[in-house]
C-alpha cells in the first residue's frame, strides 16, 4: 500500500505514536512562539508619514492639529505607534464627516458665448472632440476641409 506517493513497509505502531508526540510537542513550540511575538510586537516603534496606517496626507494634517505627539528624526516627523494608535482607538466613537456635496456648475449663458466657444461646447455635448486652429496648423484634416 501507498502511502502518499512512498511505496514500503508501513511504518510500525510506535513510530506513528513517537511522530505524533511530536508533532503535537513541536505545535506547542509554535503557538507559544507566535502568541510571544504578538504580545512583543517586534514592528517599528514609529510612525512617519509614509508608514503611518492613516496615509500621508491625514498624518500631517494631524500632526499639524497635535493629535499625537510627533518629533523631527532627520527630515521626517516621526510618531510613536502607541501614540497613534491611541489616537485612532479614541475615534471609533466618533462620527463620520457628512460627505460633500459637489459644487453645483452656474448655468451657460449661450448667448455671451463666442462662436467657437459655443462649437466647442456642442461638440463636447455630442461626445466629438472640436477641432480648433492648432489641428489646422499641424495639417489635420477639420470637419470643413474635406481632406481625408
């Protein structure tokens, strides 16, 4: 018999109860290994702007506001990863910004429109690209020279 691909004898009683000691000894070892590790977190201890799980931007801004405290390591503020994540932490309750409304365009005066810039706009509303006086100088064919 065949035991994952392996042809042989099969192994004798006590060497499957020896390899099953072992194998539950050796994921004892792991498991209070990995458990220690999350306990001591082994990561960086600091934050910068390019780390920092809150992105670039919302780290300074932040920084700025004096969310956390931050100090100059070189050229980059740094922030200690406690600190941020303590600041985070304290945000769960908070509530979410009312998202923002875009800014509603004024309606077009047709009327104060120069004529190309009335043609420019009705292309744009049927989806073609106006062609204008730079296409003319490089020698592409516009809608009224009949070229092709």
């Amino acid at each position: 018999m065949s035991t994952h691909g392996v042809s042989g004898p099969e192994p004798a009683p006590d060497v499957l109860g020896a390899l099953a000691t072992l194998a539950t000894y050796f994921t004892g070892i792991v498991r209070n290994a990995a458990t220690g590790n999350a306990a001591n977190d082994t990561s960086e201890r600091y934050y910068d702007a390019r780390s920092s799980p809150m992105g670039r931007r919302a780290f300074l801004r932040l920084a700025r506001e004096q969310a956390f405290p931050t100090f100059k390591a070189g050229k980059r503020l740094v922030a200690r990863r406690a600190d941020v994540h303590a600041w985070i932490e304290a945000q769960e309750g908070a509530r979410a910004r009312a998202p923002r409304k875009a800014p509603e365009a004024p309606p077009l005066d047709m009327n104060a429109l120069s004529p190309e810039e009335l043609h420019a706009h009705l292309m744009q509303q049927h989806g073609e690209a106006p062609m204008g006086s730079a296409a003319r100088r490089q020698g592409r064919p516009t809608p009224r020279s009949g070229r092709r």
